[in-house]
C-alpha cells in the first residue's frame, strides 16, 4: 500500500461560542476563539490517499485531479469564508473547531475520491495545532 498526501491552504474565520452559555463561561472555555468579532486563521489541509500505483502511470491517483477534487469540494467553500454562517456543509450551531471540520471535510471529499482510498485528513489551525481523521466514526 502506499500513500500520497495532497497539501491545499485556505483562510477562514470563525467564533466559537455556545449561546446557552453566560459570557464568563464561553470565555473560560473558548478564551480569544470566543472573541465577539471573530477571528481567523490560515489553515493547512492536507489530504492523504491510499492504493496501488497503477502499473502504466504509475500513479494511485492523478494528484491534479486530487487538488480540483478538494478545491471544488472543500477549499472554494471554505476559503475566505465565515465558519459559523458561510459553509453549507457545516451544520448550524457546531462548534467550527479544527476536529469538526476534518471529519466533515471526510465526508465531503469520500465520495469523489475513486480508484484509491481516502486515508487521513489532516488539518493544521495554527503551526502548532492539527487535527487528523482517518474515517472512525
């Protein structure tokens, strides 16, 4: 088996925040993510495909195709865009944090993916922070 690791960046913001709870609470909880006029964040995705490379190319996947695949699927919806109010595929009232949104993304790039296998999503929210997914529910 081998892998092939796909890296497309995007820039978004988001707020996280539960209206059930007080100010205070939100605060202590989310601290500068919880910031009344949002904030943003350059993110870096990286999308990594499992197969047999094909005996003629060479390849398991074309990785040109790759990049449309998660541009059209992904990075288009989420780039420059407002997490809690732009993105149709992200549920109202989640939470947009950084373990959210890779299982979502899974879910909208599993179906495109053909003649190999989605392996892991990985995506970093700052250079010291990510978040992997690789399809467990």
């Amino acid at each position: 088996m081998v892998y092939i690791t796909r890296r497309e960046r995007f820039n978004a913001a988001h707020k996280l925040w539960v209206e059930e709870w007080s100010a205070e609470k939100n605060i202590a909880t989310f601290g500068k993510c919880s910031n009344k006029n949002w904030h943003g964040h350059n993110y870096d995705l990286f999308v990594t495909v499992k197969g047999r490379p094909d005996p003629i190319t060479g390849f398991i996947i074309d990785v040109k195709q790759l990049s449309k695949i998660i541009k059209k699927e992904v990075v288009d919806k989420l780039d420059h865009s407002n997490l809690n109010l732009d993105v149709d595929f992200i549920p109202k009232g989640m939470q947009p944090t950084t373990e959210n949104l890779v299982i979502l993304i899974w879910k909208q790039l599993s179906p495109h993916i053909q003649g190999c296998q989605l392996h892991c999503i990985k995506l970093y929210e700052t250079e010291n922070i990510f978040a992997e997914y690789y399809g467990e529910e």
